[in-house]
C-alpha cells in the first residue's frame, strides 16, 4: 500500500481559523512542512456574520488550526485508504472485490470521514459492520483517552495491544478536529444541517446525529489520527468563556501537549529544527 500524498488523497485539506489567531497558522504552517503536507487556510467567522446564503459545498478534509497529528500521517492514511477500498468487508460483508475497480479515495460510498473526534462510540446492535485492522504507528491502548481505553477494553476487547485502529461506521462522534466531506456528502450536510431545514444546534452534534439515523453515512478511524494541542492557557480556545479567563501561557507551544499519538509531529519538531551553530563548529578549529 501507499503512502497517501501531500493533501493525504483529499482534493484539499483545509484549516478553519480565525483572521487574528496567527499563532495557530504559524503553527500549522510548520507541521504542514515537517509533515509534507499541503494546507489551505479558510479565515473563520463569528456565528452573526454568516449569511444566510453562504455555505457552498465542498469536497475536502477539514480541521480546526490547533491539532495535532503523527509524523506518520501520510502512511497512517495511505492504510486506511487501503483498509476501506481492498479490505473492506464494513461495505461488502465477503464480497470485498465488488469495491476493487471503484477509483475514489477511500472508496466511493460515503458521505463523511471522521478522523479527529474526540469521543462517541460505535452503533452497538451492528459491531458487525466494523474491523480491527493493522497500523504499526498506532499507540498503545494505555497512552491514548480514557474513553478510547474504555471503548477498546469493552467493545473490541482489546487490551494492552497497540498497532492496531477499528474503522467503524459513523454513529455518534463528538467535535470535529478533523474530518472529511465528499461533494455529495456537503450536499447532504447542507440539505440537513442549515442549508435547507432548521440549523439549531452545535455541528458536531448535527452530523453525529444524521449519521446517526442513516441519513448521512461514513466511517471512523479510531483511535483518531488528529487530536487536539493544548497549551494549558485562554489560547486554547476563542469560544469558551471559562478558558478564555485563564491567564497566558507564556511558553507558547514548547510546552504543549496533545494524547493519543504515537510520534507527535509538533513534539517532533525540536528535534527537526534545533541548530546550534557554535556547538558544531566546536572542534573545528582554523
């Protein structure tokens, strides 16, 4: 199987951030590099000044400007591409070749991709329709979240193990880090959530529960590729109050964390971009 490429098999990989959070574009804009990886910015907005008439579809992976992923990210997903497309008895029970000549990536049948949730679980009366497959640069089930412990210990039976993901279909994923949308799959967000009926509640929400009830369909990944960075400070979040009043965290992202990768492209960035000039030069005298 292959790695995937730079817009890991998407037609784009777009980032939501606000015009003024530059410190997360520069951040992304260095893993991006480190990671081979090409990013579009989309500037957000505040809820009061989206226009009715906005929210054209688009087909492409989304994330939010403050997560991180493995430095493995292009095997990682060059996997799961393979997994759904050739391996795939979620779409096709036995009859795994029926799928083989469709050319789309990750496969041809569904509307969206969860790649970056940060709970939910699998549709317990159809575990059937999952698979636990093999991926060397997954964690090991003690260093990811406790609810991914849990889901792996209970439901997959899975305990110590590591290098290994369950794609499931998607039935009731919490926050949106990272996911994809195919064209139609936009269409279908937009005819559900906002575009045509009633927009009411949190998007996250809204597409977990359209999944949920079969009117939208597509798969997770878990545990998630994509997972949140946090600085333990008001610049973790532009939306929540209570996070906002915690003071600066001075250090910037030196000491950042983020759970459930194996090799963290943003902790491997120290190690990438380190120099130190005079130290080299040394014993290497004139």
């Amino acid at each position: 199987m292959e790695p995937a490429n730079a817009t890991l098999n998407f037609q784009e990989i777009i980032y939501l951030s606000m015009p003024y959070r530059t410190d997360r574009q520069d951040s992304l804009s260095l893993i991006a590099a480190a990671s081979g990886l090409k990013l579009t910015m989309m500037p957000g907005v505040t809820p009061d000044s989206i226009h009715p008439k906005a929210m054209p579809p688009h087909s492409a992976l989304i994330l939010e400007d403050d997560v991180d992923w493995d430095v493995n990210i292009k095997e990682i997903m060059g996997n799961f591409d393979w997994q759904l497309r050739y391996n795939n008895t979620i779409r096709w029970g036995q009859n795994v070749e029926k799928g083989w000549d469709e050319e789309c990536p990750y496969g041809c049948d569904w509307d969206d991709l969860f790649l970056g949730q940060c709970g939910g679980g699998p549709n317990l009366d159809r575990l059937d329709l999952s698979q636990v497959v093999p991926d060397e640069h997954s964690p090991k089930i003690s260093d990811i979240h406790k609810w991914w412990q849990t889901e792996f210990k209970t439901i997959w039976n899975l305990t110590d193990s590591e290098n290994v993901r369950v794609i499931a279909p998607v039935y009731d994923p919490i926050c949106l880090m990272g996911y994809g949308l195919t064209r139609l799959g936009a269409l279908r967000a937009l005819y559900h959530i906002g575009g045509w009926r009633p927009f009411g509640n949190p998007v996250d929400n809204e597409l977990a529960w359209r999944n949920a009830e079969g009117v939208m369909q597509g798969y997770t990944l878990s545990p998630p590729p994509i997972v949140a960075w946090r600085l333990g400070g008001a610049q973790d979040s532009d939306n929540n109050a209570d996070i906002a009043a915690k003071p600066m965290e001075s250090k910037g992202n030196v000491a950042g964390t983020s759970i459930g990768l194996k090799n963290s492209i943003r902790k491997s960035l120290e190690g990438l971009l380190t120099k130190n000039y005079w130290q080299s030069m040394r014993d290497e005298l004139r």
